[in-house]
C-alpha cells in the first residue's frame, strides 16, 4: 500500500470517530512566464504509453473568457502566453458553461452531476456546517477504482466542498477519493490573503503559510508530480484571481502597480501572474511526461463584479446567470486531442468533464443514458448528468446536446430555497427563470444576453414565429430537465 492510500486510510478512520451531528449540503437519495515557457514544437510529439494518460486539471477562480487573448473578445485583456499556448497546442471551447459560483462549479466537476441532485447550489461558507456529501462518488474515487490502471490522485488549492465546521472538515477531500491534499480549504479572508494564509497540510493538520499562495500552489504540484506513480490525476484549483485582489509579485506580470491602483488592474496582474505560474508547471514537468497527459484548464464562474472587460454590466457577471457569469473558459490540450489549435462551438458544462475523463480512463460512462456504466454498483446507483466530450476531441464540429442546463440557488441543500434560478440555452435563445419569472434572450449578438424579448415574463403578441417556436422549444427542454430531478 502506497503512503498516500496508508494517509487516507488513517483519516478516513479518524473521520468516522468524530461526532457527525451537522448535516452536510445534501445529496439527493439514489434511484459544469513566456509563451515558450511550456514546450519547443519539436517537443510536442504524441508519446505512446502503455498506461492511461495522466489527467492535470486547472481550475481558475473568477476567471471569464473576457480575460484570455485567446477568445478575443476583448483588446484589454491581460497578457496570458501560456494559457493561450495552451489553446494553440489544443482544443478551445467558445461555448463552454459552469455554475455562477465557486463550490457548484466544484461539485459539478468532480461528480458529474447538477446541484440539484448534489444539494450545492450556493458557496459554502465558512460559518456553515455543509459539505459535500460523501455518499457523492467524484473524479478521484471513480478513477481509483478502474482497475489495473487506477489512478493515484491529488488535490492542491482551493477546496470549497467542506469547512471547518462541517462534519468532515478538512479532511473531506480525502474521503472523497483523494490520496493527497494540500491548500487552503475555503476563500481567503479575515486575517488571511494571498501572502499569508492557512494551510491544509498533507496529515491534516492546519498551519500559518507565508509566501505568495499562487506559487505556493505550483510548487506543491511540481513536488507532488515527481512522486505520484502514473497514470495520476490531479486537480488543481487556484485561488487566483478571485479577491482579495492584491499587487502580485513584480516578476510574475507585467503591470506597474501599487497599492491604490483600481481593481480590475490587480485582476488583471493577478491573472497574469495565474499564466506565469501555470508556465512554470508546464516547463517543469518532463517533455514525455506532459506529452501523455491531457490538460484541462477551465474556469469556475465569470470575472468578478468591478474587473469584467469592457465595460460590462456590473449585475451580469460572476454570481448572476446571464452570460457574463456563467460562461467560462475551457481548453483542453493532450493526446485526447486530435487537432491541434482547434476551436468548438458545441454546448458544454462543467458535470461533462466527469465523464469525459472517465472515457479517457478507458472506464465506459454510458454516455447518452445518463449511466455511469461503471462495473460498480454504487457508482451506478446515481444519475450522471453529464456527457462525454471525447467525441468533440476527436472531432471539434461534434456536438453532445441541442439544449443546455445550468442553475444557481440558496440555500444550500433540498429547498425549499430563498433564491432559485435555472437556464436552458439552444443554439441561439436563452430562458432564464429567476424565482419563477421567465426571461428570454437571443444570443446570437454575441456573448452578451441584450434585451429581455419577455414583458413580465410574457410573449408579447407581436413576437416573431421564430422566437415564439423558440421560447416553448426551450419551456419544454427546462421542465422536462426539472422533472428529471424527481426521479431520485
């Protein structure tokens, strides 16, 4: 037995000792530094392996799409040579959606599954006893029990599934599959920032950190890398460039600041010092070894309020569902990848990165019955509502769906909720339902919503065929999705 399954092991047992009297968020019941600092062209030949290939997910937090050069939608944005080498190396998805938060988006990636099952919906705060619940099978145990070629595993950062006084507490990234962890469990705050904070450590334990927390970061992984047998998976989640916005360390962006300097300015430095570090990893691992990894960068909801470029609408970015909270960044580049500085326009979400790496694993998911199609009945036993995207990596005009759901509510848990809101987008209209109010969009200016085509939630009469057809097109699709969630 491995010292990570020995650690795990230890924990989970001083986990079950301890007094579980809060209730966690719950689940439902059974039935989302320079360009050449990655790789020279010449080093970027496919790598044949006899094992499956490794799995390295980069999780960016407050990041939108209007922050990368690659995307182009926005002249401001921040230099960003490695993220976009990344895009030129592989596959950029223009249409990719989370959840307007942070913990949804997580729950969302690691199970595969909307929040409406999982019972996150909301952060989960500090002062709250919720968490994740470990009846959940995520990423980590899923793909430690493919057999054979299991997955040695690791998760570094931001966490945001459990607190400090939830029933699991710092522990729960272990119990939830995970060999190791390391990072900082939830936002930082009070008398944390990004140059001192506390630590999660390896056995445990909690302690006082100094140091700049984004290299903090690369460091644990490049550390971690050199010692998880392969095929690994690791998850990443950087705490950059969510607030508290700050001046970043000189050397790692481009920018001359100081401390007055205004908001978006210190968004911007700390998403480039975000690049900077993510180069750093890159360059650090061996050539063969990146070469038989994929990479996935995605982003957890839109740019927070006051940095969004250009000019955005303060009340639709990060914590909203219009589009400037919701859609996000994905890039994926590694041997999955068939075509190189490719771009998709299909409709994604974050629960599709579960099964997609599960397809990767050489586990089959299912995919198109909502199954997991694993071979363990526990696994079985929980609807997947997301859909493989290996498919699209091997052909970027390949589309999954016709409609897309995401959502956002409060509190946390089965309802009944103080705050509700739901999304179903086609290809070009959008339904937003805020606390039972419809609200219908036409995308296809672009990536901002524009005018609401509804009165009081209403179709006015003089409406087009078109956008009449579209809006019961999409009713249709939502509460046939709502009606899917009674069935566990």
């Amino acid at each position: 037995m491995s010292v990570f399954a020995i650690q795990r092991a230890c924990l989970v047992l001083a986990c079950h000792l301890w007094p579980l009297t809060a209730p966690a968020a719950r689940t439902l019941q059974a039935p989302d530094s320079g360009a050449d600092a990655i790789r020279s062209e010449a080093e970027l030949e496919p790598v044949q392996s006899s094992t499956p290939g490794n799995i390295l997910i980069l999780l960016a937090d407050d990041l939108g799409v209007d922050k990368l050069g690659c995307y182009g939608e926005s002249s401001a944005a921040p230099a960003t040579p490695n993220i976009d080498r990344l895009a030129s190396e592989g596959i950029l998805f223009r249409r990719a959606y989370a959840m307007p938060n942070c913990s949804p988006t997580r729950a969302a990636v690691l199970t595969g599954r909307y929040g409406r099952r999982t019972g996150v919906g909301t952060i989960m705060a500090r002062a709250r006893e919720e968490e994740l619940g470990l009846d959940e099978r995520t990423l980590a145990e899923a793909l430690g029990e493919v057999g054979a070629g299991s997955y040695s595993s690791a998760a570094i950062g931001k966490w945001h599934l459990s607190t400090f006084l939830s029933p699991s507490g710092s522990a729960h990234p272990l119990l939830q599959g995970f060999d190791h962890y390391t990072g900082a469990l939830l936002n930082l705050r009070d008398e944390e920032d990004y140059f001192g904070w506390n630590q999660v450590m390896p056995d445990g334990s909690t302690a006082a950190q100094a140091g700049y927390i984004t290299t903090r970061e690369v460091d644990d992984a490049l550390a971690l890398l050199k010692k998880l047998p392969e095929p690994w998976f690791v998850y990443l989640a950087f705490h950059a460039p969510h607030i508290p916005v700050h001046v970043p360390p000189s050397h790692l962006h481009s920018r001359s600041l100081t401390n007055r300097s205004s908001r978006r300015d210190k968004h911007d430095a700390a998403v480039e010092a975000m690049d900077s570090e993510i180069g750093r990893l890159l360059k650090g691992m061996d050539a063969k070894l990146l070469n038989r990894t994929n990479v996935i960068f995605f982003g957890d909801n839109g740019t927070m309020r006051g940095a969004a470029l250009p000019n955005a609408d303060p009340d639709r970015s990060k914590g909203s569902l219009y589009e400037g909270g919701i859609r996000v960044p994905l890039i994926v580049r590694g041997p999955a990848v068939a075509v190189a500085n490719s771009e998709s326009g299909a409709l994604v979400h974050a629960v599709d990165l579960f099964p997609t790496l599960l397809e990767l694993s050489g586990l089959s998911t299912g995919a198109g019955d909502n199954a997991h199609g694993s071979n363990n009945a526990e696994l079985n036993s929980l609807t997947l509502d997301g859909l493989s995207l290996v498919a699209i990596l091997g052909d970027p005009t390949h589309k999954v769906r016709d409609f897309l759901y995401t959502e956002s509510f409060e509190p946390n848990g089965v309802g009944p909720f103080t705050e509700d809101g739901v999304v179903m987008r086609g290809e070009r209209y959008k339904l937003m339902r805020l606390n039972g109010r419809d609200h219908l969009f036409d995308l296809n200016g672009g990536g901002d919503d524009g005018e609401d085509l509804l009165t009081e939630g209403r179709l006015a009469q003089s409406a087009t065929v078109e956008v009449s057809n579209a809006y019961r097109q999409l009713k249709s699709a939502l509460e046939s999705q709502m009606r899917s969630f009674g069935n566990e």
